[in-house]
C-alpha cells in the first residue's frame, strides 16, 4: 500500500512539473514589436533652457486658498504665452477659475473623439529648513551636471513643458491634427484637484466633450524598481487606488495621570489603532497587479518566469516573496497606515480627548463604505468615534490594456524608448486624471520620463532634477504620440 501512494504521489509530482514546464515553455513576451521612431531633430538644450525658466516661477499650491500667490500664476502663464507664440496664435486658451488652463487645438476631423493631455503647474512648497540641502536653489531653475534642476522638473512641469514644446513643433512644421487636442493645466493638484482639473472637467461635460483617451502623470520609465528585470520597465496606470482617511476619537475625563483610571482616552484610542493595524488586509494577486506581473513576467529569468507563469501552484512563494517589500506589498492588498495621534497637551494631564487619523489607499474591489465598515467591526468598541475626513476618493475604474488606446501609447514609448518594457499598472497615488472618468473612454497615467529609486525620493523632495536629454526625449514621445493618435 505504501509503495503504490508513494508511486502515485510520484506520478503526481511528475505532472505538476510536467505542467509547470510547458506553462512556463508557453509564457511568451507580450511586448508589440515596432521599430524605432525616426529621432525628430530638435533643439534640446534651448528646450532645456525654456524648461528652466519656468521653473523659476514660485506656482506654490495649497489648501488655504488665502496663502496661494495668485500673481506666480499669472506670470508663469504669461511665460508660457511669450515663450510658445504658435501655440498662443493657434490653439483656444481659456482660463479656468482663476488660474488652470484649457489649451484646445482643433483637429481637421470632427467626428474623430478628442484626447486630452495633463500637466499641473502647481507645485509642492520646499520643506522649511532645507533649502540649504539642494545643490541648486529649488526655484533657481538652473542647467548643471546634464540636468535642469528645481521644484517641477519631475512633478510636473516637464509635462506642460513637453506637450507645449511637442505643439509649437508640430505647428512649425504646418501640422494640422486629425483629432482635436486638449491641454489641461490644473493649478490645484497638489491640494483640493476639483478646484482646478475638476473645474475643467465640469466645463467640459457641460459641452457634451468625450474623450477618447487621457493621459496624465503617474507611472513613469522605471529603472531596477522591479527585480529580476534588466530592462527599463515603462509604467502605464490603468487604475489608481483610492484614499481614505479616517480619524478616530475617544472622550473621557480629565484629570491627574497620578491618579488614572483603569482605561483611558489615549488608552483606549491606541488600542484601537492597533486592532486595525493588526488587522491588516491580505495580500492577492490579483486584477492590474496580476497583469503587470504576466506582463514583464516573459521578460524574467528563468526561476522568475516559471513562478509567474504557475501562480496557481507558487502563488503561495510568490506572495511572500513581495511581501518582504513595502513598495510591492502595496500593490497586493488595501494599505493601512497609522499616521497621527494627538493625546493631552501636558505629560502629567489626561486628556479630555484623544484621537488618531488612520490612512487607507483602497484597492480596485473595495470601497470608502466597505473599508469604514471594516474598521468600524474590527475596533468593536462604541466609545471610538469614527469620522471619515474630507479628501475621501474612490478606486477608478480599471482602463482594459487590449483597447486600441493602450495599444497606441504601447507602441509610441516603445518607439521612443527603444528596449524599454511596457506594462499595466496600479498607481498607489491620486492624479488629475480621475476627474475625467466620466467622459473618457481611456485613461492613463504615465510621464515619459526615467526614474529610479533614487530620482523618485526627489519628486516632493531635495533636488528635484531632470536629465537634459530625458526632456528632449519627452517631447518626442509627445509628438510621436500626437501623430500616432491621428494613425488610429
């Protein structure tokens, strides 16, 4: 008996191996086939030069709309005017509460469904006390070490800077569009978006606009972000998370900590925090995830591509393999994070109230009410207040990677960026993008520009920089695509 389950688990093995093999024999790249695009012949370092001085313009967003400086604005659109005199005597500019932009250039066919293309020109303020820390001045807008250096080179000038150079070239060489081009340029995406990208979108409703495809900043030309693939891995949302943050609050008595009841308001609140920390949701690979990893799956070693290519029988390996880093955990489940807790102002003194704000990026399948209602059952405890904070936002819907869209922008970063791999994927942050959901049939997210784990800390961080030929390259990619939209 024991030699006849022996020869039978044999058999078994044989064939979960067999079919292992020829899953794995079978797991073929994905990646269209395209030669590269013929390089367009432009002026990259008097781009570049344009591209500094407008980072010179303090566009500092934030939420108090009071302590915004209205006029930096104004000028860096004035900049824009004078800087781009085709676009300014071609293209439709209308100014947008007060100070985003909506660039149309009307294309020779009006049957053909527009597309839009994003940028904002707000940017994040440079944390106090480390100006000194950046090489060059955050808003000096200068050209050194083969870079043009400040606050927006990455996030994200360089795509207002890339689309406007993309159409005063195109315009120089008497193109004429076959569809009509957008240009949105939200000045509030850094804070409240609706007031800027969501104002754009209302008006664009409002004249029955639909676009045929969006594409916004979010994922970007990465390098050796995902392991075990050499080539450069081109990042192209398909869906971002949502976000959500709830605060959680408990009321007691005050009083002396000398003489402290059994349970306290910090107590009682903490505890609670750690429920939902502890309760953390689990991890799956499943939906744009799934389809990232099939997709630069082929381009892997072999142990990498056998893995991938049998989920349903490693799937268990390579899960925890992922969960060992942060980045690529977050990817695999609704994030929880504890972010801020507040307690009595005074060592010795309990406090009155105590409360924590908790912050949750939500995967594609949840939901803001569906992760309240789960932190709400795990705490388990009616003295913990629970108050979702304004800014709450929805998963997106997930934009299908076989429609003519993708495959059009597939093709145009492959052109431009010969070798590089492009794949699906969930962006962890929110993007302009969202607001125009409703009247697009594609979006995406994606900045032609190359990043690595390091150039990605500079973003909202000390000496933001980007390379001169990287923008030179990021106005081709918006010409190629602009021309390749028009191919269908």
């Amino acid at each position: 008996m024991l030699k006849r389950i022996g020869a039978i688990a044999g058999i078994v093995i044989i064939a979960l191996v067999a079919v292992a093999l020829i899953r794995t024999a079978l797991f073929k790249s994905q990646q269209v086939a395209v030669k590269p695009a013929p390089r367009v012949d432009i002026d990259v370092n008097a781009a570049a030069g344009r591209f500094a001085r407008a980072l010179r313009f303090r566009t500092i967003s934030d939420i108090d709309p009071a302590k915004v400086d209205n006029q930096a604005f104004s000028d860096f659109y004035a900049f824009l005017d004078s800087t781009f005199p085709l676009v300014k005597a071609t293209l439709v500019k209308e100014v947008v509460n007060g100070s985003s932009i909506l660039y149309t250039w009307k294309g020779s066919d009006p049957k053909a469904r527009p597309i839009l293309l994003m940028g904002h020109s707000d940017v994040v303020p440079v944390e106090a006390g480390t100006e000194n820390a950046w090489k060059h001045q955050p808003f000096a807008g200068e050209i050194a070490d083969g870079c043009v250096w400040g606050r927006g080179a990455q996030d994200v000038k360089v795509n207002v800077m890339s689309v406007l150079e993309s159409f005063e070239y195109l315009l120089k060489e008497r193109y004429t569009p076959k569809r009509t081009i957008c240009l949105a340029i939200g000045h509030t995406e850094e804070t409240l978006d609706q007031e800027g990208n969501g104002k754009i979108a209302e008006l664009l409703q409002s004249r029955g606009v639909r676009f045929e495809m969006v594409v916004d900043e979010g994922g970007s030309i990465t390098k050796g972000l995902l392991g075990g693939v050499a080539a450069p891995v081109a990042l192209v949302g398909t869906a971002e998370k949502g976000h959500l943050a709830l605060e959680l609050a408990v009321t007691a008595e005050s009083g002396h900590a000398a003489m402290p009841p059994k349970e306290t308001a910090a107590g009682i609140l903490c505890a609670a925090v750690s429920r939902i920390e502890k309760n953390q949701y689990p991890l799956r690979i499943a939906g744009v995830t799934k389809q990232m990893f099939q997709t630069v799956g082929p381009e892997m070693p072999f142990g990498n591509r056998l893995a991938l290519a049998n989920l349903w029988l490693l799937g268990g390996v390579v899960r925890s393999q992922l969960a060992a880093s942060n980045s690529m955990a977050s990817v695999l489940h609704t994030t929880i994070a504890p972010t801020m807790l507040q307690g009595s102002q005074r060592e010795n003194v309990l406090p009155i109230k105590a409360t924590g704000v908790v912050d949750f990026r939500i995967m594609p399948g949840e939901s803001v009410e569906s992760v309240t209602e789960r932190a709400r059952t795990t705490i388990k405890d009616d003295r913990v207040k629970i108050t979702v904070l304004p800014g709450a936002t929805e998963p997106t819907p997930v934009t299908d990677a076989g429609l003519p869209a993708y495959k059009t922008l597939e093709r145009t970063i492959r052109e431009v960026f010969p070798g590089v791999i492009v794949t699906p994927f969930l962006c962890f942050a929110k993007t302009g993008s969202r607001s125009y959901i409703s009247i697009s049939d594609s979006t995406f997210r994606f900045s032609p520009v190359i990043n690595t784990t390091e150039s990605l800390a500079q973003m909202h961080g000390t000496n933001e920089r980007l390379a001169v030929d990287n923008f030179g390259d990021s106005i081709r990619f918006y010409i190629q695509l602009i021309r390749n939209v028009d191919k269908g």
